[in-house]
C-alpha cells in the first residue's frame, strides 16, 4: 500500500463513521459546482480508489479499486456517460481480482492502447506475491466478457511492491517502477517488451536498481518519457538529503548499453523551504521543464495533523547547456486553502494552468480531508503564481482525494475520492468548469 497514505486515512475514516466533519466555511472556486458520479461498495462492488481515472474519446471513465469485488481484493471498472442528459452514469466491473495466481490490490490507474487494450500493475499477487503487471482485452461481441493476461509477476529480485501505473511506447514496450525489490532492496525501474511470437512471453530489463549511495531511493510513482526516449521520474527517499529526488535515466550510447541516471534534484535542503518527499511523478511541458508535487516540505506547517510540513508544487527548469544544473521554483506552498499532502501527479491545461489533489488539511477543515486546486501562471516572468481551491471536500459524502484528474474538452474535472460516499467506500467525482 503507498506509504504516505495511511497517515490520515485512518483518522478520516473515524471520524466520517461517527458523522461529525464539518466545515465552517468552504472556499469554493466561484462557479465551480461538484457532482458524485458514482458510490462505490454496494454488494461487490469495488472499494477504496486510490488512482485516478483514464477517458476514452467518448468520455467513459476506467479506473481501478484497490478492494472490495468478487474477492475482496481490488477490481477494474468501467462508468458509462449516461444516454440522455437527466440519465445516470453506470458501471461495469471489467475484472475482479484475487483468482489463483492473478494479481491482488491495484493501487496504480490504467493506459490504454489503440485497440482498447488496458494496462496496469497490483502491488501483491502473481506467481511469487510481490505483484503483477496484467493486462487486460475487450470481448469480441458486445456484452461478453474482458479476458486477462498477466504479463509479468515479480520475484523481488527484479522488485516488490509496483505501486505506480505504466507508459508504453510506440512499440508496445511498457516501462514502470518498484517501491521496493531489486538487488538493493530500495526499489526499481524496469521495462517490459512484448513477445516476438504471437502467444509468447514478455521479457524484462531492469532499466535501474535505486539506493545505491547517495541515489535516490524507493519510487513510489510512475515514469515520463521524452521526444528522445529518456525517462524521468521522482523516489520518495534517498538522495543527499534523504528526502527524495527527481532523476533521468538517459538511453544508452551503444545497443546492448545500459541507462545512466543523472539525479537532477535532490529535495530537502536544510533551511532552503525546499518540498520533501514526492510521491507523485512528473509532467512536462512543451519546452522541457518539470513539474510536480512533495508530500511534505515548503513553508506552511501543518502540526495539528502530526505533519511537520504541508507539501509543494515546484517546476523544474533545464539547463541552457546539457550538463549543467537544473534550477527549481516553488509555485506553491500547500497548507492554505488549498489542502496540503499532495500525492498524485498534476495536469496541465492548453493555457499552462496546472490542477491537482491534496489529501491533508486546509484552512478551516476539521480533518484533512482535500482538495482540488488550480495554479494559474503569472502573465509576467518573475510574479507569482495564483493558487485558487476549486473544492474542498468536507461533508463525509464526497469523500478524500489520492488520485490524480483528468479534464475534458470542456474543462469539467473527474477524479476518485476514498472513504467517502453513500456507502463510505469511495467515490467518482465531478467538478463542472467554473470558466
């Protein structure tokens, strides 16, 4: 299970059972409205989303639960927009976990391929338990049954715990991470390439065992790749500060080489401000530069919640000359009204707005419940950005947000929430646009 996320999980669970989350005053974005989608944990339904959503071009929602279904072990969905405008969305459990050797407790969201085939990992399960990568294909017929393969199970020498979901490139290759396992025991990143043959087995490289030295350690999130096939992501520890890093694992010179990291940022200087701890991954804009998210770090405290820090959002920019540093800029520091805690990756708009999730507190929360939050850009260099909360999720029926969002041409947000909902278990949300 992420590592960060029962830090507030279980005080928020409480205190929703006995229904006494309150709010003396939301600081809602001005037109933006939220909708339950959808309640999950009815019968053997799935419970407990903890990724976020993918669409697909007709706006139906793919997601993953990490419990509940058939087996009490995670499932795989699809919501379905509704046929008319007064209609309701509804939902179809693609696949159940927890069969046999079949992977348990999906923790990451799902891509999805040109055929409608759909990809992801579980942290337990597969042959040797230490988790899987699967992927599921869509019936023949209209109506029939998804059929699924595991395509690799783990075996802790090659990694443990794949809490992050995948990438795959134009030739089908998919590229990942481990939270743990390899030879050091402080976590992976690996590829995997699909059969030459038609039925045959997938192969894999360890593109990079983490922990080595003053390297980063323990990748808690998924990878990003460039025009150049170089690879980027963020390790929740490690590094020279010991609170985590951003690195790039550049192709190798020669066929049969192997990658080579550069560690581009390492988190946590003392008395910097800097963000500490990222369990999210990165984006990237088109000029190169890196944003993403820290748990814990930046200049608000959040002590109440026996959190010393309350997370950031920064920005990578790259050197003018390969090889030189990189520099960093906080655009926010979490805590305000906002939320705090942020662990899913962010989005980016056509206009350069970033959105995103918290999972702690805000300004005048009881619990640390989230929220959804959007950074405007400054028009000129130098002046800060414009942090607006665009809804703070306090009533006990819209639940806590891990997950991260996806946008629609319209602008409307979807995302997942835990805990909460008619039945406690989570939900699917909306936030219509408020432009």
């Amino acid at each position: 299970m992420r590592i960060p996320k029962p830090r507030f999980l279980s005080a928020v669970v409480g205190l929703l059972t006995l229904g006494v989350v309150s709010l003396s005053a939301r600081n809602q974005a001005f037109g933006a409205s939220e909708s339950v989608l959808w309640s999950f944990g009815n019968g053997t339904d799935g419970s407990l989303p903890f990724a976020g959503l993918l669409e697909d071009g007709s706006g139906n929602l793919f997601g993953t639960t990490y419990g509940g279904g058939a087996n009490g072990r995670g499932t795989v969905f699809e919501l379905t927009t509704p046929t008319t405008s007064a209609g309701n969305w509804t939902e179809t459990i693609l696949w159940n976990f927890g069969s046999g050797a079949d992977g348990t407790f999906p923790d990451a969201g799902l891509i999805r391929d040109k055929n409608g085939n759909l990809y992801g990992t579980t942290v337990q399960g597969g042959t040797n338990n230490f988790g899987t990568v699967f992927k599921l294909t869509p019936p023949t017929t209209s109506g029939g049954s998804w059929t699924q393969a595991i395509l690799w199970s783990f075996d802790l020498t090659d990694g443990d715990l794949p809490e992050a979901g995948l990438i795959r490139d134009t030739s089908g290759n998919l590229y990942g991470t481990t939270y743990s396992g390899g030879s050091t025991g402080l976590g992976t990143a690996f590829k995997l390439r699909p059969p030459t043959t038609v039925g045959g087995n997938w192969s894999e490289e360890i593109l990079w065992n983490f922990g080595k030295g003053a390297d980063g350690q323990q990748p808690l999130a998924g990878l990003i790749m460039d025009a150049n096939r170089n690879l980027y992501g963020t390790t929740y520890g490690g590094g020279t500060n010991s609170s985590g890093t951003v690195f790039e694992l550049t192709p190798p010179a020669t066929v049969g080489g192997k990658r080579t990291e550069t560690i581009l940022w390492n988190f946590g200087s003392v008395g910097s401000g800097d963000g500490e701890f990222p369990s999210a991954g990165l984006i990237m804009d088109p000029s190169g530069h890196l944003y993403g998210t820290t748990f814990d770090g930046g200049a608000y405290s959040c002590e109440s919640f026996d959190a010393e820090f309350c997370g950031t959002v920064f920005e990578l920019t790259p050197p003018a000359t390969r090889g030189e540093n990189w520099t960093e800029a906080i655009l926010s520091n979490l805590g305000g009204a906002a939320g705090a805690n942020p662990q899913a990756n962010l989005i980016m708009d056509k206009r350069g707005d970033l959105y995103g999730t918290t999972t702690g507190p805000y300004a005048g929360a009881l619990v640390p419940v989230g929220a959804v939050f959007e950074l405007t850009p400054p028009l000129n260099l130098g002046e800060t950005w414009t942090e607006l909360a665009l809804w703070n999720f306090a009533d006990g029926t819209d639940g806590q947000p891990y997950g991260g969002l996806v946008r629609d041409k319209s602008g409307n947000l979807y995302g997942t929430a835990s805990v909460g909902g008619a039945y406690g278990r989570g939900t699917i949300f909306e936030i219509s646009s408020a432009r």
